[in-house]
C-alpha cells in the first residue's frame, strides 16, 4: 500500500483542515484489510472507479472501471471501522479538525450525520472536483487544486463558545458542569452546542480526545502509568477501560498491531 499526508499550505485553510492523505491498495497483494478508530476529526473521503459497499461497521472497497465518483463522510462513530480494501482503489480523505468542516456546510454538522460511515453528497460541483483531481498525479498541482476549492466553499462563522469550551475540555480535568459553569451556561445547552455541532456529547469528546492524544504521545518506552497520568485519565483501569470501548481491544493488544502515520494522527490497525 502507498499512503501519504500533506500538510495544508494556506494560512487561512489550514485553521479548519488539518490537510489530506492519498491512499493506494498495492497491486501485489490481492487484499488489505484495516481498522480505524473513533476520531474528534470529521473526514471525508472521495473516490472514483470505485465500488463502497457499506454494512454496518465495514466497509468493503473494490476496483470497479466506468463507477462514477463516490464520496463518504465520518463524524460520529463511536466504534472501530473495518476496511477492506482490493488492489487498485486510489482515496484522497480531508481531514477537518472537530470544527472545522462546519465552516464549509451551511446546515449544522448534525443534519449530515446518521452516525458510522456514510455516503456523502455534498454540493453540485462537488462530483466534478471529484473526477479532476482523483486522475491528478502532481501532488502540487493537486494540493493547490484541494485548497483553491475549499478556499471557495468557506463560510466564515463564530464558534468562539465552542472554542472556548473545547480548550478547557481538552487542557483540564474540569468536570463537564465545571466547564458549563465558567462559561455562564447550564450543563444541557452546553450539550446541545456540542451534539448540534460536532455530533457528539461533551463527554464522548472528551474520551475520544484523550483515546488520541495518548496514541500520539505512544512510544514504546513509555507504560501505560506516562499514558495514563500526562493524558488526563482518572486511573490506569480508566485508561484500559476507554481503549477496550473505542477500539474492541487492550493497549497492549492495540500497540502491537497499530500503525502511526503522520506523526500519531492517523492510526491504522492491520490485524494479523
């Protein structure tokens, strides 16, 4: 398989999508299959030539000549996502931080998202794009091409209570009331905030968050007390717990088999 992240380039871009990754099933081998895991990010993803066939939590990709283009969408899933990928499928993901892709719809993230993977039809020229830039092979040409279209598409809007509640989320142990408390806010419309726009309870965020920040802050020299203490978990059985729940798996379990792409953001799992 042939994977690669880049970085958005533009100033004003880069506040709201983190960049994009290309993948390529390797003709060598006649399947690969993967598993990915509960994100705070929102990714979507386009292909062409491609057949989806979406069940559940998998999701089964083959090559298929003459397929018109396909888009889908993750914002709220809770549990592993099972990928199985035939040779010749190319996938180009955005990967907008919690936020970001509100600033490029014009209904609430709530309205597009049913949960799980989905199929995604976005706006008229998005097909388009599709077909223009899955055949590109100047990876230039293609990130200025990415980031001129999403450039055009950006609605600017005030999120500045999110914001401010997702800081203290993120760098504190502050209970959620805490947080609503400090912002002047009762704990239930704090919660409407956070479903309405980012598809998911103050408190599943929170889990998911510290879930990835430990597996960005992961080396094989660190235990599970470093993981445990420096991410915010209550206790090491905490820890253990919310990896069994997010990823069907313990931390020992998960590490063997978990691959780190673009410094800790993306983790795949290739099972064995």
């Amino acid at each position: 398989m042939n994977f690669r992240f880049i970085k958005t380039k533009d100033e004003l871009l880069k506040k709201y999508l983190e960049g994009f990754y290309i993948f390529e099933s390797g003709t060598a081998d006649a399947q690969t299959e993967y598993i990915v895991f509960p994100s705070n990010h929102c990714v979507v993803s386009i292909y062409h030539n491609v057949r989806l066939h979406i069940e559940s939590n998998k999701i089964h990709y083959s090559n298929s000549p003459g397929e018109s283009v396909v888009s889908t969408v993750a914002i709220a899933f809770q549990k592993p996502l099972i990928g199985t990928y035939e040779s010749g499928v190319r996938e180009i993901s955005f990967c907008f931080y919690p936020l970001g892709f509100n600033h490029f719809v014009d209904k609430d993230l709530s309205g597009l998202q049913r949960g799980g993977l989905q199929f995604f039809d976005y706006e008229e020229d998005f097909k388009a794009f599709i077909s223009e830039i899955l055949d590109e092979t100047d990876e230039t040409v293609l990130q200025e091409k990415i980031e001129a279209y999403w450039l055009r598409k950006f609605r600017d809007k005030d999120f500045s209570q999110l914001e401010n509640a997702l800081d203290m989320l993120n760098k504190t142990d502050l209970d959620i009331s805490e947080i609503a408390d400090k912002m002047g806010l009762s704990r239930q419309y704090l919660a409407r905030m956070f479903t309405k726009h980012l598809c998911k309870t103050p408190s599943e965020f929170r889990k998911i968050f510290r879930f990835r920040k430990a597996l960005q802050s992961f080396t094989s020299s660190r235990n599970l007390t470093h993981l445990t203490y420096d991410n915010l978990f209550y206790d090491q059985s905490h820890l253990i717990k919310d990896f069994q729940k997010l990823t069907g798996m313990s931390p020992k379990q998960f590490f063997k088999g978990n691959k780190s792409l673009n410094e800790g953001s993306v983790n795949w799992f290739f099972p064995d």
